[in-house]
C-alpha cells in the first residue's frame, strides 16, 4: 500500500499569511521583556513553522529543542507521547513560548508543558500551526492557533508521513492507494 498526497487542506499563501499575524499575536502578548523569550521548539515537525515564525518575531529570544514521538513509523494514529531529547537552558524566571505542528490528543503538548512547568519558568505560552478541533481536549490551554481543522491525517510544512513529505511548501491530506 502507498501513499498519495491528497487534497491541499491549506495552501501556501494561507500559511504564509496566517504566521506572519501570529507573530504580531504573539509579539503583543508577550510584550517586550528585558530577558527576551525563550522557544522552546518541539522536533521534528515544527521546525518548517519555527524557522518562518522565529522571523516574524523581531525580539530578543533563544531557542531551546525538545523531541517528542507519538507517532513512530507508519503509524497514523498516535501511539502514545514519549519524550526523547531535551536540550534547553535554564528556564527558571523565564518566559517560554512551546512551539509545536500540530495538536491531536493533546498528549505531547501536555508532556512538554508539564516538564516546562517544572523548571519554575516565569510564564509559559504555548502556540500551534494546526489543531484537530475535533479531538483537541478543551482543557488543555493553547495561546495561539494558526489553524483548526478537521479530523484527517495531514502532510507538509514540517508534518510527516513516515518521515516523508515534510518539505511540501503547504498542508495537504495522503490517501492510501493499493497496487495495481
Ligand atoms: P498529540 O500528542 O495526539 O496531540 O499529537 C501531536 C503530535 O502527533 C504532533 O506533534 C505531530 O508530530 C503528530 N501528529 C498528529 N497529527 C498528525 C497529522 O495529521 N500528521 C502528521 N503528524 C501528526
Ligand atoms: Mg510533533
């Protein structure tokens, strides 16, 4: 069985047009601390969105990575958050920004949020591309939503299908098609 890209769910334009007001979201919420804004950046499907949101933030700011799997292989359903790397600097009084693709279940953001939290930051943000509305537990906070869409398996812009696809310039649905 492969894979095909399916229908484009959000094209590039739209995309490019939609960060670049989050980065003004963002920036107004944040104000201007002294210390700047610390990203944390959640690998490896947020790095197409980081690397165009970090350049509508004209403000003082480090980042920091941490990689989370919940979707190992060709699985298309999550099998569950597992945090694997975590290379940050010292949050503690600082204000931290989580920067991640998409939100699902909930369950990577709540586990970086949740370890953040114990680095006794000053104030944690937290921002996405894409969140599933239909599935996005209503009590986990997420401060700023580039898009909500509905339930489907989607590629591009940093998301992956078994590690592919990644470097589509927009957000599409794959569709399985089986051998001739
Ligand atoms: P959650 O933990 O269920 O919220 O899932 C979030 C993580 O699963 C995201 O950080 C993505 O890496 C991955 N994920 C969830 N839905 C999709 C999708 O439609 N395409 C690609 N990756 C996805
Ligand atoms: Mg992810």
């Amino acid at each position: 069985m492969d894979q095909q890209i399916g229908d484009v769910v959000i094209p590039e334009r739209a995309i490019r047009n939609r960060v670049a007001e989050m980065g003004d979201e963002i920036l107004n919420a944040f104000g201007e601390p002294a210390e700047g804004i610390t990203i944390v950046s959640v690998l490896a499907g947020s790095i197409v969105f980081l690397s165009d949101l970090i350049r509508q933030l004209p403000t003082k700011m480090r980042l920091g990575i941490v990689s989370v799997t919940s979707y190992p292989g060709r699985a298309t359903s999550s099998k569950g958050a597992i945090l694997e790397t975590w290379k940050l600097p010292d949050l503690r009084n600082c204000h931290v920004l989580i920067v991640d693709d998409i939100v699902e279940s909930g369950g990577t953001l709540r586990l970086v949020l949740d370890e953040i939290k114990k680095s006794a930051p000053r104030s944690v943000k937290t921002a996405v591309l894409l969140r599933k509305i239909a599935k996005a537990p209503k009590d986990l906070p997420i401060d700023f939503v580039g898009f909500d869409i509905d339930d489907a398996f989607v590629v591009g812009y940093g998301l992956d299908f078994d590690g592919y696809y990644r470097n589509l310039p927009y957000i599409a649905t794959i569709s399985a098609t089986h051998g001739a």
